[in-house]
C-alpha cells in the first residue's frame, strides 16, 4: 500500500506492506513546496506519479490522507430505530451535522456503539468540490485512489496500532498551531485543533 498526505508546504509519501500483523515501511519520501500553502493538484499528481515510480509501487493500493482542516470530523447520536438506513437518516441530516449538503460532499461514517436506544456515529466530511481536482489530476496520472483518509485519522490508526489500551490523547504540533483527538477502544471520538499566539 501507499499513502500520500497533503500538508502545508508538502507531500509526504510512504509505501508499506503488512504481512498477518507485521507491517514493513519500505520507502518514505517527503516532497517540498510552498512553506505555509497547500500544494496544488497538479503538483501533487507529479509527485506522487515519481514516488510511485521511485518505489515501484505501480500496483499498490493508494490512499489520499487531506488535512484536518479541509474536514469536519464530529460525532452525532441517531436513535437505534434507523439502524436498517442509517446511511439515509445520516444523508437526511448531513446539512445539519456537517454544513455540507449530500451532493456537495464526500462524506463517511462509523458506529462507534449502541446503548440506551442510541448509536453514536463518527462523522467526517469534506467538500468534494476541494478533493475533485486532485482526484482527476491523478487519474490523469494514471493513479487511482482506492481510498480518502483524514490526517488525523491516520494518525489515529497509528496509534492505536502501537498501543492497544482503552484510551488515547494524541497531539500533532506545528509551527504555529496543532490537531489532536481522543481514540476509545481503537475509534476516534473526539478532535480538537487550535493556534498558538507566539
């Protein structure tokens, strides 16, 4: 598999395998540009398409991490009675919880538990008019995206694959500002970001 993350200044690619549990890195690369600014479609399709090459990673499965800031990632209680169309009830209600409407963006969920007659969601969305023309700049690059992450997501996971226990704070630290969460029991329940006034 292959992940590249869009972030401020640069893409950072990493290109792995898991074997049962084990999972092996075996290239990182990291692809500058503008301090401060997000890369452009273009820039990352040409990056990613070397990193590709460079790994040899022409048949790896391709993952697209998107900064934190593009997203909103929130939790949301629906009642157990809409358990059998929890993906219409959410479609319904994405306007509300999110600020995004279902045609304009490209949006998931996960149950994180069901208790006293209510499902608690994990929501993340993003507008799809953003992620569209990096998603057509490296298909014309012949890469697909088999899958759409949110940084913090990722690292999340990453956590959670090193420690096993309940619960976890996380924190990523800028320059001048930072993006954390809270993991339950493997899931992501929680996030925050903030800036730092010097």
């Amino acid at each position: 598999a292959l992940c590249a993350s869009i972030e401020k200044g640069g893409l950072s690619v990493v290109f792995g395998s898991r074997f049962l549990s084990k999972i092996k890195i075996k290239g990182f690369r990291r692809y500058p540009f503008e301090e401060d600014k997000y890369p452009q479609p273009e820039g990352i399709a040409s990056s990613l398409a070397l990193a590709v090459n460079n790994f040899g990673a022409m048949k790896a499965d391709v993952t697209l991490t998107i900064p934190k800031a593009w997203a909103v990632i929130k939790t949301a209680e629906f009642p157990s009675t809409v358990k059998e169309s929890l993906s219409d009830a959410l479609s319904y209600e994405l306007d509300r919880l999110t600020r995004f409407s279902t045609g304009d963006a490209l949006y998931d969920f996960r149950v994180l538990k069901e208790e006293n007659g209510k499902l608690t969601l994990l929501i993340m969305a993003t507008r799809a008019d953003i992620i569209k023309p990096y998603l057509d700049a490296l298909k014309e690059r012949g890469i697909n995206i088999r899958r759409l992450t949110v940084s913090l997501s990722s690292i999340g996971t990453l956590c959670s694959y090193f420690d096993k226990e309940a619960g976890i704070i996380f924190l990523e630290l800028h320059e001048n500002e930072y993006e954390g969460g809270l993991l339950l029991d493997g899931s992501m329940t929680e996030t925050f970001t903030g800036s730092f006034s010097s």
